[in-house]
C-alpha cells in the first residue's frame, strides 16, 4: 500500500518534506496546498501531486496522511481538524505558542486516537543518533553532564522575531528537545540569562538572541545550553555527553570533510551555513519514521508530549530570566 500524503504549506520547509516524501519507500506526495497558489502549483509539478485546498484534502478519502508547515498560529488548529479527519499528521514545531492551547489540542488527539509526530528533526540526525547509541550501550557510563552549543550564522530580521514567539520557543527549543533524548530523564529546573547582543532591535521587542541555559533533572544530572543568533563562522552545532566512564561528542559538520596542510598551516572546509544543508539527513530520516510509524500502526516518536515537554522548559526559562532565579518546571 502506497501511503498518500497531503502537504500543508509550500515554503522553504515544505520543499524539504517534498523531497523527503519523493526519497521515502512506500509514499507519494498526494496533494499540496498553499495560500500562495503559484507556490502550491509549482511544487505540485515538480512531484507529480494535485494542488489541494485543506478542505478538499479534509475530505478526500485518498489522502491518508499530512504533513503541516504552516504558520505557527495555524498548528493547533489544523492538528485537531486532521485528528477528527482521521488522517495521521507530521507537524512542524511547536504545536502552539501557549502552553494552555497544545493540552487542549492533544486532548483532541487522544480523544479521537489520532496518529502525531512532531518535527524535532535532530534526533534524527545521524551523528546525534550515534551519541545516544553510545549511552545506550552503556559506554560511557551513567550519564552526568550534557553540553549543547546552538548558534545560527545571522540573526532573523525584526518582522520574523515578531511572530516566532522568541529565541526559547523557536530556535532553544530544539536544544531542550535535544536535552531530554540525551539526559534519558525529565528535567526537574531551569535557570537561565539572556540578552540583546547582535541586534538592538531584537531587545527592543522583548526578545534575545543570546542565551545560556542550565537544565537539572531530580537525580542531579545537569545540561548546559548555549545559544547565539550570530556565529560569523557558520551554523554551530555541537553535543558532548560526560558520563561516569568517560565521554562522547558530536563536533560541526562540513559539506566537504577534509583537512588541507601546506606551509601556511592546516585548514578546513568551512561549516554548513544553516539548517537546510545540516539537517538533510535528518530531515529525510523523520519523514521516513513517520511514514514508517503510520504503516506499522505504531506510536510515532517525538510525539505531542514531546513538544508540550520542550514549550515548558522554554516558558521556564522566560520565567527565570523575568524572575532572576532558578524555575522549577512544575511550575508552569
């Protein structure tokens, strides 16, 4: 059975998806839709899909699934529409913005058993999956500390940082899901600093674009995140995991891994310059999950919980930076 997949959303993303979809063993994009027209039509043809409006992909018994990329302030909406639809869903993250409105859209979901999985690509990433292989594997030992290094090459123009909900909930919480693959528990606080100092502007509308966060679980175990909107040398992403016996970490990634020497020294291709390229594995590696997930019957993973875990520990930190103290996650 060919599993049909309907795409919500023709951006940047969708594009990615498409292509995830088209390299994806047992599924075909079925459909797209886009407020955009012209958008919708042109990805449509370059894979062979139908251009769709959400309703008629609501309606049609021949979609069996969607992946939405739609704006943020449409997730929770579109999630428990496609939840009563019956269609298995794949939305990017988050499901919302407020705390208050993704528990109520995943009451939807498991008051219609619907089928969720949430975009947290990176642990789909092959070099991220490796690490936590070595911790299951019992190589080094009980886990103990984790250090996260996050940092995007330029930072979003104002008009983006207005709508995105803030550097927590849009860029760290990707780390905080990151955290909890690789700490194995759940984290108990968190305290975190901030600041403005890449753009001015980004301060002037409440936001930051440079954090440090530390995470703690109840047993005492500990991760470290860092995060800027500006690292002139490329997009930063790094892991290392500290366990009782010894150590595991996944460095950057370059587009071409080889190391150049001559009488001037050594050098290294540079790193990739955004998540578009990083993440290519990744990206196409969820998509599979999920299709693999619907097929089987099995539950995908990340799921809703997933993302309503990571949006907590992100209003935690907001709350530290607000109240100058260290948060307990029960708290939100």
């Amino acid at each position: 059975m060919t599993l049909n997949v309907a795409l919500l959303g023709a951006g940047r993303i969708g594009k990615v998806h498409a292509k995830a979809i088209e390299a994806t063993a047992g599924a075909q994009l079925f459909g797209v839709a886009d407020a955009m027209v012209e958008a919708a039509d042109a990805l449509a043809k370059a894979y062979g899909a139908k251009v769709l409006s959400i309703d008629e992909i609501e309606a049609s018994s021949e979609v069996n699934a969607v992946i939405i990329c739609t704006p943020t302030d449409t997730h929770s909406d579109l999630i428990e529409r496609f939840a009563r639809a019956g269609k298995a869903i794949f939305c990017e993250k988050p499901v919302d913005l407020s705390v208050d409105r993704v528990r109520d859209c995943l009451k939807v979901v498991e008051e219609t058993n619907g089928v969720l999985m949430l975009g947290f690509n990176r642990r789909f990433d092959p070099h991220f999956q490796a690490v936590r292989a070595e911790i299951d594997a019992g190589r080094i030992g009980d886990v103990e500390m984790v250090q996260i290094v996050s940092r995007d090459p330029g930072a979003p123009p104002p008009s983006y940082i207005q709508s995105s909900g803030g550097i927590f909930r849009d860029m760290t919480i990707h780390d905080f899901d990151m955290a909890r693959f690789l700490l194995g528990e759940e984290v108990e606080t968190v305290q975190a600093s901030a600041s403005a100092l890449v753009n001015p502007e980004i301060g002037k509308l409440g936001d930051f674009d440079s954090a440090s966060i530390i995470l703690t679980t109840a047993s005492g175990k500990h991760c470290s995140i860092s995060n800027s909107r500006r690292a002139t040398y490329g997009y930063d992403q790094r892991i290392e995991v500290l366990g009782a016996k010894g150590a595991v970490s996944a460095e950057n990634q370059r587009a071409v891994s080889i190391e150049i020497a001559t009488a001037d020294g050594y050098l290294r291709p540079p790193l990739h310059d955004f998540f578009m390229t990083r993440y290519t594995e990744a990206y196409a590696a969820e998509i599979a999950a999920f299709v693999a997930a619907v097929e089987s019957g099995t539950a995908p993973s990340p799921n809703g919980q997933d993302g309503l875990k990571a949006l907590l520990l992100a209003e935690a930190a907001l709350k530290s930076i607000e109240e100058k103290r260290v948060v307990a996650v029960s708290e939100i």
